[in-house]
C-alpha cells in the first residue's frame, strides 16, 4: 500500500518528532510511506494564512482524507477496514495550527476526525501515524492491537 501524509509546517516539538519517525519506521515494512510537509505561511492576517496554506494543499492535485475535528469517527478495527478499502493507494491531509480553507474542506474525499477534543495539529501528525500503524498490524494480523 502506498501512503502519503501531507501537512503545513515542520514538526517543531521534539518529542512529537521522535514519536512520528518511531511508527513510520515501524510502517515501512507494510506500506511505502511518505511525507510531505507544506510550507507554513507567516502573518498577523490568519484567514490570509489559512488560505495561502489551503492553496498549497490545494496543489497536491489528488484525491485525500482530510483531518477535520468535525470528520468522521472510527474505531481502530473500522479505520483499518477503512484504509484497506483505499488501496493501493490513499493521501491524508493534516492542516497548519489554524486549521484548513473552505476550499481544502470542498475538495477532500473525506474527513477523519481523531477525536471530539481538539489537538494541536502536530499532536495529530503523531496519533495519525500511530493509527496507521496500528490499523496495518490489524489487517495484517499482528500482535500490536489488543
């Protein structure tokens, strides 16, 4: 499988890092993984930045799941079915600190929320990753999910 994570801005908490390159090295024996990182936009003007930011991912030209705390919710069993159901190939989308433009919303396949509480958009990245990894070791009957 063939999986492609993009998202606004460096990871800039260390331990999030840590966390992130922990499960995608623990992916790759399952899937071909990659990651993209969107240049964050810098300003006083949010709304401005949000959108400059939306049309980067905007650019990316390819059908992706977003990451929206109003997206659908699963269990890890059903987002493993979920990501199986995308094969061979799927694309998730995690938004900058402000979150994503209307036009990020209109055009994404999907929306996959984590949870009803907010995180912080790096927080995300690592669950996200977490999740992957977890919904693989499903499909491929490994011991990680108990």
């Amino acid at each position: 499988m063939k999986i492609r994570l993009a998202w606004v801005g460096k990871t800039k908490e260390r331990f999030i890092q840590e966390g992130i390159e922990k499960y995608l090295r623990l992916l790759k024996p399952f899937a071909d993984i990659a990651v993209s990182e969107i240049r964050e936009e810098k300003g006083k003007d949010i709304q401005r930045m949000v959108e400059k930011e939306g049309e980067r991912i905007l650019k990316l030209r390819v059908p992706y799941v977003l990451l929206d705390e109003r997206g659908k919710e699963y269990t890890s069993v059903a987002f493993a079915d979920f990501l199986a159901a995308r094969q061979p190939a799927v694309q998730f989308v995690v938004g900058g600190a402000y979150g994503v433009s209307d036009g990020v919303k209109a055009a994404a396949q999907s929306s996959l929320a984590l949870s009803r509480m907010t995180l912080t958009h790096e927080m995300s990245r690592l669950l996200l990753v977490e999740q992957l990894y977890r919904a693989v070791t499903i499909t491929h009957k490994r011991g990680y999910h108990h």
